[in-house]
C-alpha cells in the first residue's frame, strides 16, 4: 500500500520518496512495524484475553512443573498473525502473486488453529480437534496451495525445481516432467507434487506446532528461522546475488523478503511477552500459522532442502514424536521419556529455561550453517 502511494504515485514528484523502492529499506521499515505492533498492542490483547477467559489448559500427562501454567492467556498467535499481515500489506508490491501465496497460507493455517484452539477452550480441556480432522484441514489448504502454484506454473511465473546444498549444477524437478509425456505416469506426476508439498508445509505447520511446548522456544526458534528466510529470499531475487551463488532465481521473490522479516519482528515482540514466565501462550493459531509460512515460503523460494537445516530444531521435535509413537505401537517401549523432545530434557532434570536458551543456540547453529552452504556449492 504504502509502496504504490509513496514510491509508484509520488516518487516522480518528490524525488526522496526513491528510497521507498528499495527492498533493503522496506524490509527493514516492515520488521520494524511488526516488531512495535506486537509490543505495543500486546498489553491491551493480553486483558482482553483474560477477560474473555481464554486460557491455557495444560496436558494431564505433561510435567508437573508446567501445571501452574494453567489459565495462562492463548491464542496469542492472533496478534502475531495481525503484525505479520499489517506490515506486509503496508510494504509490499502487492501485485506481486507470491506474497498473496504466503498470506493466503499464513491466514489459512491461522483459522485451522483458531478453529482448534476454540473447540479446546470451549471444552475446558487440552484437547480440540480430532487428529483426522486437524491433519485433513491442513491438507486442504495445501491441496490448495498446490493448485495455485501450479496455475503460475502454467503462466511460467513459477518453477518447480528446487536447489540442492552442494550441488550447484543439480536441481531436480518436483513436477517430474518424464512422467507428464506419458499417459500412464501422468497422474503420477501431479500425486508426486502433492505429496511434497505435504512433506515441506504440513510437516513444517507440524513441527512448529509440536515445538511450541516451553515459553519462548517456539518463538525464538522462529526469530532465527525468519531472519535466515529473509536472507534467502533476499539473494534468491537479487539477480547478482543469485547469478553468483548459481542458485534457481524467482523474480520477484524479494518481495518474500518483506513478508518474512515481518515473520521475524512479530515473533520478536511477541517473545517480550512470551519469555519465561509466560503472559502469553501463542496457541495453535500461531504455531501452524507460523510453521505453515516457513514450508510455503521455502517451496517458493525453492530452498526447500534448506528448510530441513533452517528449521533443524522443529525437525528433530517432529520426528521425536514419531519415534516414540512408532516404538510405541510397534515395541510398546519408549524411545525418549516424555515426546516431544523438550519434555525428555525436563524429565531428566534440565529447568525450563536450559532447555529453551540451549535449543536456540542449537537452532542458530543450524541456521547458519543453511547460509553456508549458499557458497559452498
């Protein structure tokens, strides 16, 4: 909005308005705002949370530590996702369909976890929609996702290869192109795609949402996450960044750039709140909303190997959590002493804030190690 009005519209008059097309400064203005919303409204969205009496209730089998949690105020994630949309829409070219693609997915996973945070906080218990019905909902959304990227897939606006880390001359193509000249392999093709994007989006709405168990870890894992998606969303399209990394170039996915530091300073000021002792849990609304950004912006920027590596903490919380339910039904023996992999740490005896400030370092660690491999190629 801003973009159009101040640089398209009254640039050519008012020549200082130039610096209102450069994303580099955009990016910054859009963390900035989502950074001053959260902090700033979170006081009056806290209140209104407790006078509507929409608190946490905590898991029976969980550790007893977290018991005094109870009634602590969630679905925090609806002043996330209002600072991630507001600075988005007010800094960005909304013309372009990419940051429509991440909007749509950010809302999107927002009302499938709001519909599950209400049915929780409706009755009185921790637990809101069927597994079924959560998982089904989130495929729904990504079926729809996938149309939609296939619909600029046929414009030749976007590409269905992605980058390997390492190997700069090997990009594979999800839409394996093989399998579209023949007749019997055809459905093949499109069933392929589908289940990739379920891999990268709903694994990744997952995995946040099975992180966000301690105050502050999901956030501040998140912070780390968005800052390094800025980057690559960034150098994925600067022409000169991304001619020198030989990474898969999407024109006009710097703009993403603006949409995730958005992503970062929400998640930001939202942890001012969200640090130990919690004042406010982000509930599911947040978590999905959040994991499903990571996976759709990641698909789009075709840094989907990368995201393994960015997200590495929400990775290794995802698949503790099928170890043990795996060992579980298949051995009847536990892998780990309480999924997902923060609550082992607590049962064996680490405090919370241990658990959380080591897993941001882990988190870091991995990041920066995705950005390094952006050279070593």
């Amino acid at each position: 909005m801003l973009y159009w009005l101040l640089y398209e519209q009254l640039f050519p008059q008012i020549t200082p308005f130039r610096i209102f097309g450069y994303v580099t400064f955009r990016t910054l203005a859009a963390s900035l705002t989502a950074l001053l919303m959260c902090v700033l409204l979170g006081p009056w969205f806290i209140r209104k949370l407790r006078e509507m009496q929409i608190g946490q209730h905590i898991r029976e089998d969980g550790p007893q530590s977290h018991m005094k949690k109870a009634g602590t105020p969630t679905m925090g994630g609806l002043l996330i996702l209002t600072s991630i949309i507001v600075p988005t829409l007010l800094w960005t070219n909304l013309r372009n369909p990419y940051v429509w693609v991440a909007l749509f997915g950010l809302v999107g996973y927002g009302v499938i976890g709001f519909i599950d945070d209400y049915a929780k906080v409706k009755k009185a218990q921790n637990l809101g929609l069927s597994a079924r019905q959560k998982m089904g909902l989130q495929v729904l959304m990504m079926l729809i996702l996938g149309v939609w990227l296939l619909v600029l897939h046929s414009k030749g606006l976007y590409d269905t290869s992605m980058n390997v880390p390492f190997l700069k001359s090997v990009r594979p193509n999800m839409l394996i192109s093989s399998w579209l000249e023949n007749p019997w392999t055809y459905p093949l093709a499109f069933v392929f795609f589908f289940l990739f994007l379920l891999f990268v989006i709903v694994g990744s709405s997952n995995a946040v949402n099975l992180t966000d168990g301690l105050d502050g870890l999901a956030a501040g894992l998140m912070i780390i996450a968005g800052g390094a998606m800025t980057v690559l969303c960034y150098v994925s399209g600067h022409a000169q960044f991304a001619r020198y990394l030989e990474l898969a170039r999407l024109s006009g996915a710097a703009e993403l750039t603006i949409f995730c530091a958005s992503l970062t300073g929400a998640s930001l000021g939202f942890l001012w709140y969200n640090a130990h002792p919690a004042q406010v849990f982000m509930g599911d609304v947040g978590s999905l909303a959040l994991g499903g950004s990571l996976g759709i912006v990641a698909v789009l920027i075709k840094q989907e190997i990368l995201l393994l590596f960015i997200g590495g903490v929400y990775v290794i919380e995802l698949m503790s959590v099928v170890i043990q339910v795996v060992s579980y039904k298949t051995r009847r023996k536990r892998v780990f002493l309480m999924a997902p992999l923060h609550h082992h740490f607590e049962k064996l005896g680490w405090n919370e804030t241990q658990v959380v400030v080591r897993f941001w370092i882990a988190g870091l660690v991995t990041a920066l190690f995705a950005l390094t491999t952006l050279k070593l190629r």
